[in-house]
C-alpha cells in the first residue's frame, strides 16, 4: 500500500519528522516534487539530519527515489549522500530518468528574477536553488532530463540550444554579466561527469516501473511531499509558490503510479499547530512580521502580538532549515486547513508542535475569515482576496507546559486537556482523525494514535 505525506500550510510542518516516524513500515521512500529547496529534519536520538533531496528514509535505510516530478541538482544531491556516508548511513537513491535537470545556470536566473522583481518589491523570496527556471524550461519543453546526462551526445546536443537562450536572456533582458555558469563546454563537462557516477553507481530507474513492481508485490511506499499546500503551483497562493505540485496529486503525476493506488492509500495532512512561512506573501493570521519578507513592512515592530511570534520563533526554532532566514510566524488558520483537507483527500492528520505553545494563556485560531463584510470559510482563489481577508480569531485556553517525553510515552490521555480540546477541533472542522501529535522533534517524542501502514 502507499502513505502519502502532505505538507497542508506553507511548508515547514514538520514532515521530514513524520515519514521518519512511519518510515519503518515502508520499503521505499519517494520524493515527487520540488528539489533542494526542502529541508526536512529528522532527529533520531542525538543525531539530527537535515535533508534537502536524499529522502528522509535514508535514516532508516530504506531506499529512496527522487520521481519524475523532481527537480534535481546533481551536485547537492552527491555532496549529501557523500555527507551522510560519512555520518555513517548508507543512502542508496533512484533517480527518475524523466526527473529533470538544474543547471548553473538555474541558480543564477532564479537570483537574477528576484533582484529584478524586488524593484516593484514582487520577489518571491525563493531559496534561490534554480527551481522556477528549471520548472520553466521542463514546461517550456527545453529542459534536459536525467536520462540525457547519460548520452553525452544528447546532453551537447541540448545544452547547445538551450544555453546560449539562457545568456541572452540574463545579457540581453537583465543586463548581467555572466560566466562560466552559461558556459556550453564548461557546462557539458561538468554535467558528463555527473551522468557517469549515475551510470556508475546504476542509480537511474524509470520511476513507475520501478514503484509499481514493489506495489505489485505487496511492498510498502511512502511519499514523501516537500513544501505544502499553500505554496502549491496551482492550488497555493500565486504568485507567492513553489513552481511544483506539493499536494496530493502531484504523487501520482511525479511518480508515475497511478492516482487510483495514490487515492486508496492513505494521506496524511502534515499540520504545525501555529503556522510559519518563509518569503512574501500574505498571512491573514500572522502576528508581527519580519522586514523583507512580510509585505509593507519595513522594521522590526513592537507590541503584544511582536513579543508573542518572537516568542513562539525562539521556542519553536523557527529559522529557515536551508536558508536560515527567520520564519514569519502566526495563529493556526482554519479556513487554510479546510482548503488543504479538501483538495488533498487526508485521511488523516498529525498535528505538530504542540509543545512549542504550552505555557501560553490562550492560544488563537483563524477560525474563519472576514472579507468584504462576507464570511468566509475556506480561502479565496485571488491572492488579492486573501490579502484583504480579516480572520475571525477564537481563543483557546492554554496548556500547561509538562515532561512532553513523559505525554510521549503515556499516550493521547496524558495530553493536557485544553491541548486536547484543541486538537479535538482542528479535527472536527476538518472532519478527519488526528493519527499523531508530535510534542517535541524527536522520532520518540510523538503521540501515535494510528499507524496509516497497519
Ligand atoms: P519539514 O520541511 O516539513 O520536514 O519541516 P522542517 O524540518 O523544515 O521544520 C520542522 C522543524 O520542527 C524541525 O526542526 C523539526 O525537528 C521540528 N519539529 C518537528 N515536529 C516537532 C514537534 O512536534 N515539536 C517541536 N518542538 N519541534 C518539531
Ligand atoms: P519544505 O519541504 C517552506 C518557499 C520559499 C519561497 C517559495 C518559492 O522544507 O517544507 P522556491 O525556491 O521553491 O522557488 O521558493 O516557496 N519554499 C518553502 N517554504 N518550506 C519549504 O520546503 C519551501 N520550499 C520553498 O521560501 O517563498
Ligand atoms: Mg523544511
């Protein structure tokens, strides 16, 4: 059967942690979108790993594959594994043949996009990695594929169209100087050398077959989402995304099994019980904000609402895991959850982060949004729209903060009621059980309700 992991906000809910908890059960774990922007963490006694392309099963040394809805950075992906061996783990990664390629010249575009928006402050604030210009070329049908690094001749031959495209456009249309970066000979090299450890190592599959043999043979998948719902290319808030497919669709659409096994497996929405983001964009609920990336605000404010998503970033250790830029952060919002639960099908939940608010008084919901004197329940197609919407905020007595390792060990009972009371909503609105809190980062520090794999 298959386990669907989501991300169900803006990215950061902690999946990383899940698919390392469930990850046992599982024979392989896949990655079907994004690239190097992710960042999960999965902490595993003392050991904290940090991953942004090797799947986080290579933890629990399941095999990992980056499916054809990837975007890969060769040069990120080895220098990881090469990390993580000498860490002592022994990752063994499939790449999609179909998964496409990010060059240099990605990166450079993608700085270079952001510099020339943030004049009308538009930039996204990416993470920089290559990732929309590599999505573009894929849609653009001028990307190249793992499978080209492979064939030198197919690489020269698709380097020699797209790159001098490329240096013009940086030239010509941004007026930057450029360099080895938009290179043909320099690119075509490096790129060689890449296919052949790939053929090397026989680390290549096509990502469908491969998968469906094992399902075929009654073998455990996982998926394994990066980013989240919110930041979807087509379901999140456009312009302010990722230029992949986090939900639940893009599992099947990234990975070649079809949707019908995706759907009658289970998929589980990954929600922090606050929420953060990185980069621009609206927050309807966000307390404070951090200059440069909140829109409109320029300096560090004061106030109640400050002092109180300081607090929770401190407690929270809410600093980007691969840019380390601070995270905005805000109230839990509802009408989000119920945007995400529909369009991804959960079956489940796990709500993380509970500990992160203990020893407030009260702890606040978006429970729904206000817009132009409407009430709204879910979120408005138009970033615009969403930009206006004033949440309906409902209070929450708090919890007291307790030995969570302690609440780990006992079970759902020994949460601190008020924490229950509020997880008991956050499920009723959404109409879908909680199979796990997480009460600390930990693989041991989580309330397991329900194993999907069981
Ligand atoms: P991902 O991108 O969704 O995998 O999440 P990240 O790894 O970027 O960010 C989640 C952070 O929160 C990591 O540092 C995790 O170790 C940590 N974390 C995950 N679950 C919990 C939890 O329940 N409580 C606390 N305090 N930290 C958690
Ligand atoms: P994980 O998998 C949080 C955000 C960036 C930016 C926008 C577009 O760790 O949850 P991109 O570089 O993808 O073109 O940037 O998306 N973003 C993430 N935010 N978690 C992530 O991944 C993210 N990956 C991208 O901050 O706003
Ligand atoms: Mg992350």
């Amino acid at each position: 059967m298959t386990v669907t992991i989501v991300g169900s906000q803006l990215g950061d809910e902690g999946k990383g942690g899940v698919v390392d908890l469930y990850g046992d059960a599982a024979d392989v774990v896949v990655r079907y979108q994004g690239g190097d922007n992710a960042g999960h963490t999965v902490v595993e006694g003392d050991e904290e790993y940090k991953l942004s392309l090797v799947p986080s099963g290579a933890v629990r040394d399941k095999v990992g594959v980056l499916g054809n809805g990837c975007v890969v950075n060769p040069e990120t992906l080895f220098d990881e594994m090469d990390a993580l061996r000498e860490r002592g783990l022994d990752p063994d990664v499939r790449l999609a043949r179909r998964a496409h390629v990010i060059f240099p010249y990605h990166r450079a575009l993608d700085g270079i996009e952001e510099e020339a928006k943030s004049d009308s402050d538009a930039e996204v604030g990416t993470t920089g990695r290559g990732i929309g210009p590599t999505y573009e070329d894929k849609v653009g049908r001028r990307g190249v594929r793992v499978g080209d690094l492979l064939d030198p001749d197919v690489l020269r031959e698709k380097l020699e169209y797209v790159v001098p495209q490329k240096r013009a456009l940086a030239e010509e249309v941004y007026g930057v100087e450029t360099g080895e970066e938009f290179d043909v000979d320099a690119l075509y090299e490096q790129y060689r050398e890449y296919g052949e450890r790939l053929a090397e190592e026989d680390m290549t599959v096509d990502a469908g077959d491969f998968l469906g043999d094992r399902i075929d043979s009654g073998k455990n998948v996982m998926f394994e989402g990066a980013q989240g719902t919110v930041i979807d290319i087509d379901h999140g808030n456009y312009p302010y995304v990722t230029s992949s497919n986090p939900t639940a669709g893009g599992a099947a659409t990234g990975t070649g099994v079809s949707p019908g096994v995706v759907g009658g497996g289970e998929v589980i929405g990954i929600v922090k019980a606050y929420l953060t983001r990185v980069g621009s964009g609206p927050l309807p609920t966000e307390l404070g904000g951090v200059a440069g990336d909140t829109p409109g605000y320029d300096e560090q404010g004061e106030g109640e609402n400050e002092e109180l998503a300081e607090y929770i970033r401190e407690e929270g250790g809410e600093y980007g895991t691969v840019t380390g830029r601070p995270r905005r952060v805000g109230w839990l919002d509802v009408p989000m959850l119920r945007h995400a639960a529909r369009t991804n099908g959960f079956t489940g939940l796990a709500v993380n982060h509970v500990d992160v608010l203990a020893g407030l008084d009260e702890v606040k919901v978006g429970h729904s949004y206000d817009l132009d004197g409407e009430e709204l329940f879910t979120m408005p197609a138009t970033t615009e729209r969403w930009g206006r919407c004033e949440p309906n905020l409902r209070s929450f007595d708090g919890w007291e903060d307790v030995d969570w390792d302690a609440v780990a060990e006992q079970g759902y009972d020994a949460i601190p009621a008020n924490a229950r009371r509020y997880l008991d909503y956050v499920s009723d609105q959404l109409d879908t059980d909680v199979y796990a809190v997480g009460v600390g980062p930990g693989r041991e520090q989580t309330v397991v309700l329900e194993d999907p794999f069981e």
